[in-house]
C-alpha cells in the first residue's frame, strides 16, 4: 500500500508573502511535492496564468462548483470567491504526494476540520508596518482595498494558535527554510511513521 502523502498547509494574513514564499518553494523545488491550483472569481493579475497560479471561473462557474461538493473549501475574500478543487488534491495524496495548498485563514479552518491530519503553517508578518508597506509595494490594490486587508491581517494573527507552526516572514530565503525543516521533521514525526514499523516488527 502506498503510503500517503502530507497535507502541507501555508496560510497567514493577506499580503504577509504566501504567494511569493509558495512561489519560491515551487521554482527552487525546494522538496518535492504537487501545488493545488485553486479557483477564483478574482480576475488575472498581469503575469498570472490560467490553470497554474489559478483557475480563473465566473461567479457562475464558481457557484455550480459549490453547489456539485467540487470544494474541499472557499471562501469569500474582499469580493472574490476563492475554492480549492477537492478531487486532485485526494489523488495526490492518495499515490503518496506531499500537497501544498496557499489558501487564506477561513479556508483553512474549515481545511483543518475535514482533514486533520494536514500540517498548518501559518506565515506571519514580521509586523503590521511591513505588511501594510508590502500590499503597497505591490500596488495592485486601491488604499481601501489595502486598509481591508489590514484590519482582516489584525484579525487573522490571532487564529495562530489554532495552527502546527508559525514561521516569520522576515525573508523569503528564512521562511522557506524553515518551511522545508518542518516537511522534513514531519516526515520522520512518529505519528506518521509508526504504522510502517508496526508492520515491519510483525513481519519479522
Ligand atoms: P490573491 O487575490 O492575493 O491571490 O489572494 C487573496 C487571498 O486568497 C490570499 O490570502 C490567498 O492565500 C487566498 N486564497 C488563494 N487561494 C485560495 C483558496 O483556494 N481558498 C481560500 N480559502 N483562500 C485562497
């Protein structure tokens, strides 16, 4: 039997560098492991594309998906709907792949009642002045849309404690080298690899 995969879950406050530490975590293959591409009703920024940062749906599209159980979670985020398609991410895990979902705190809430299991790293801003800087670096958002995010980010830190970790995204290098410890430290956590010495001492 294959042994199943880890559940690797990355979320934090909006605009604290999820996109940019999964993203470096993907291009530097930093461990090996399948992202799950989510969909949103959020329109492309330039650069993204459709099918690998997400898939991009209508309002429509979005509803129908709720509404057949396609979604292992989604939530509604300043205005866009957000989702993780629940399917590919069963099949990674069942053949054994570690899965990386970057989704907001909500959906990781109701990620973490559905699939305990998962490993949750919640990514922190080193503090709010940085974060508000950053979204504004970004300048992709309007100063409202910005303000939302912050007050959302005053909100979000505080449901750290319902998470496994919490790494500081202090640098991009840091956070993913912390992340990568915490994959590899899961992999040899005894919950996980008991069940295979139990069958290795029976079969003796
Ligand atoms: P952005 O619009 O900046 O790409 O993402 C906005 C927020 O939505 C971020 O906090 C991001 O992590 C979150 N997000 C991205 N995909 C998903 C998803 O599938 N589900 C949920 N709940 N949030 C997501």
């Amino acid at each position: 039997m294959t042994e199943k995969g880890l559940l690797l879950v990355l979320s934090g406050p909006s605009g604290v560098g999820k996109g940019t530490v999964k993203s470096a975590i993907v291009e530097n293959k930093v461990f090996p492991f399948e992202y799950s591409v989510s969909m949103t009703t959020r329109k492309p920024r330039p650069g993204e594309v459709d099918g690998q940062d997400y898939y991009f749906v209508s309002e429509e599209k979005f509803g129908e998906a709720i509404k057949q159980g396609e979604l292992l979670e989604y939530n509604k985020y300043v205005n866009n709907y957000y989702g993780t398609p629940f399917a590919p991410v069963k099949k990674m895990l069942d053949e054994g792949k570690d899965v990386l979902l970057e989704i907001d705190v909500n959906g990781a809430k109701t990620v973490r009642e559905k699939m305990p299991d998962g490993v949750f790293i919640f990514l922190t801003p080193p503090d709010l002045h940085t974060l508000h800087l950053r979204l504004e670096n970004r300048g992709t958002e309007s100063e409202d849309v910005i303000l939302g995010r912050i007050n959302q980010a005053r909100q979000e830190i505080l449901v750290m404690q319902d998470y496994d970790y919490a790494v500081v995204n202090d640098t991009v290098a840091n956070a993913v080298d912390h992340i990568k410890a915490i994959v590899d430290a899961e992999h040899v956590s005894v919950k996980r690899v008991i069940d295979t010495y139990r069958k290795m001492v029976r079969e003796d």
